[in-house]
C-alpha cells in the first residue's frame, strides 16, 4: 500500500501529468458515451484529416486556403457521388447474386463431402461426414436468421443513413475551411503550460497523418489492381470480392488469411481444380506479396515501430470497443498508448531531477 501511495504521490505530483491524463480520459469517455451519437462527426474528422494534406499542397502552389478548400471539397463530393451511385449498386447486385447461388453452392458442397468416405475410407467414416452436415445446416440456418434481421435492422435505418450522408459533407467542408479557428478554440481551454501534451501530441500526428493516408491509399490501390485483376481472370462477383480484399489490409496479417476463403470458395464452385482456379489463387498470393513489400514501405514513409502482438492486441481491444473505426485507427492508438508510456515519468526520471535540484537549493542557502 506504501509502493502505490508513493507512485500516485510521485506521478501525479507533475501538474503536466494530471492534465495529460484528464485530457485522455476525458477523450475515452467521450468516444465510449457519445460514440453512436457523434459519429458523423469522428467520420467527418478523418475525411477532413485526408483532405488537409491536398489543400495544403494546393496553397503551396499559390492557391488561397478558401479557393483550394473548395476544389478538394468539390473533388470530394464528385468522389461520394460515384460511390454511392456507381461502385455501391454494383456491390448490391452482386451480393444478391451471391446469396442466390448459395443453395447450389451448399448443395455441390455437400456432395463432395459424401464423396469423402468412398475416396478416403480409412480417414473419414460415413458417420462423421453426416454429423458434419447436420453441424452445418445448423449453422448456416443460425446464420441465415442473423442475416434476416439484420437487413430488417438496416431497413430501419435508411433516414439515419440518410442524416448521415448529409451531414458529413457539411462537418467536412467547414472543418476544412475553418481548421485554424477550431483549433484556436479547442487550444484556448488549455493551460499555457501543456508541454508533455504537445510532446505526445507531435509524436503521435506525424504517425497517425502517414498511416491514415497510406491506409486509405492502400485500400484503394489493393482493391483497383485486385478488381482489375479478377475481371481479367473472368472471376465471378470481381466487384464484392476486390471490396473485401480492399478492406482487408485494415486488419494486418489477418485480413488477407481471413479473405482467401471466399475467394477460393467462388473460384473452385466456378471452375473446380484446375488450372483456372490456380490462377486466381497464384494472382491473389502475388497481389498480397506486393502489398506487404513494395506497396506498404512505399506508402507508409514513417514506419510504425510495434511488435505484431502489440498491433494483434491493439485490434483485438479496440475492435471491440469501437468496431469498424476501432479496428481502423488501432494501430494508431497503440501509437498513441507507446508514446505516453515513453512520456510518462518514471522513478528513473523522477530521482534524477531530484537529485539535479538539490545541489543548486544547498548551494542557494546561506553559510552557516
């Protein structure tokens, strides 16, 4: 009980390190209370945060914030148009395709499975192969029921959707066109003194700058040369599956090894062994090969310095908390836990400004 009240005592003695504290709790219990509610506004922060680095290039070309502010912005909104009416359609029809066929697909399934116990009697008994089927058809009906209410979830959704689709276009161009007085604002409520904050700060942003710009580059260029790929291969559903791939390198060393099953599901119902589904197996493995070694050191200039349990530990905790933008910005924040750890003051530090301080108060004092 002495170790802990000497710890408190010496941590939070630091003004600096109650404010960096209150600062990151408050910033917790924001995102876990109001992270439904504010959402358009976290989305709209990010899209904002990709954007700043175009406007930033343009007004170093001679252009004025406001005029630049306005070019990207209007890049932006022509980008959500062809989104919303051209690359989400097609996904649409495509899935509906997809779970169309899935009886036939559950069906040539099933007939291989009842063929194992005639080509590998000594491996798998007739027993075993029924036991494994019914195992399934339980699932798939379990799943089958998952999906039923959730597209009865999201048709209740529509006007929420619908809100949001407005409203982030507002938040982001009036993030962009008024960062500096936000900023100033925000900045304002701060205590002068903010040093330990600033350095935290200046660690994490460069890194949270290049990897949520090198992230959504990578998405983008994975799932385009992917897309590109499969049509050239004449793979069915090219559009949903390059989707998946895409946002699969949100989650690294798991994404990839999570999509390879969908992929060679459609390839071998589409063609069997053989030499077609080779080559969409051969094509994925050299796309994933040039993600991981030219692409990736490519985009992300600073290189995130965390062990892959770290980055494992990172998704699986924030994941959770916040879903789809936990996983997102996981790396992030275990950037941004490693850099306060570092900030953080220890007894090491804590001994040695004590001990740099006592000399010069002795030799303040008087002479006997």
């Amino acid at each position: 009980m002495d170790l802990l009240k000497a710890w408190f005592k010496r941590t939070f003695s630091d003004p600096q390190v109650v404010l960096l504290g209150l600062i990151l709790l408050v910033g917790f219990l924001v995102v876990i209370g109001l992270g439904r509610m504010l959402a358009p506004v976290f989305a709209s922060i990010v899209i904002a945060y990709l954007l700043e680095a175009v406007v930033i290039r343009l007004q170093r070309m001679g252009m004025k914030r406001l005029l630049a502010v306005v070019l990207v912005f209007l890049l932006f909104m022509a980008i959500l148009v062809f989104l919303l009416f051209g690359l989400v359609p097609r996904l649409s029809v495509q899935l509906t395709q997809l779970v169309q066929q899935l009886p036939n697909y559950i069906a040539q399934g099933q007939l291989l499975l009842e063929q194992l116990p005639q080509r590998y009697p000594q491996m798998v008994s007739e027993e075993q192969i029924s036991r494994l089927i019914s195992n399934l058809g339980d699932e798939l009906a379990g799943v089958g029921q998952s999906l039923l209410s959730w597209s009865l979830a999201s048709a209740a959704s529509i006007i929420g959707l619908l809100v949001f689709l407005v409203l982030v276009p507002v938040l982001v161009f009036f993030l962009l066109k008024d960062k500096a007085q936000l900023i100033g604002w925000i900045t304002s409520y701060l205590p002068r003194e903010r040093y330990l904050v600033t350095t935290v700060w200046v660690e994490v942003e460069a890194q949270i700058a290049n990897y949520v710009r090198g992230k959504v580059g990578e998405i983008v260029i994975v799932g385009a040369v992917t897309y590109i790929t499969f049509l050239a291969l004449d793979l069915q559903y090219a559009a949903l599956l390059a989707t998946l791939v895409g946002f699969s390198v949100l989650i690294p060393y798991i994404g990839a090894a999570v999509v390879t099953l969908p992929i060679a599901l459609v390839a071998f119902f589409q063609w069997g062994w053989g030499w077609d589904f080779g080559k969409v197996m051969i094509a994925y493995g050299i796309i994933q090969l040039l993600d991981g070694n030219v692409l990736v050191p490519w985009l992300f200039s600073e290189a995130v310095n965390l062990h892959p349990v770290a980055i494992i530990v990172a998704i699986l905790v924030f994941g959770g908390l916040w879903g789809f933008w936990g996983v997102f910005f996981a790396i992030p924040l275990a950037t941004l836990v490693k850099a306060v750890l570092q900030a953080w003051p220890r007894a090491q530090d804590v001994g040695e400004a004590d001990a740099d301080q006592a000399p010069a108060d002795s030799g303040n004092q008087a002479p006997a």
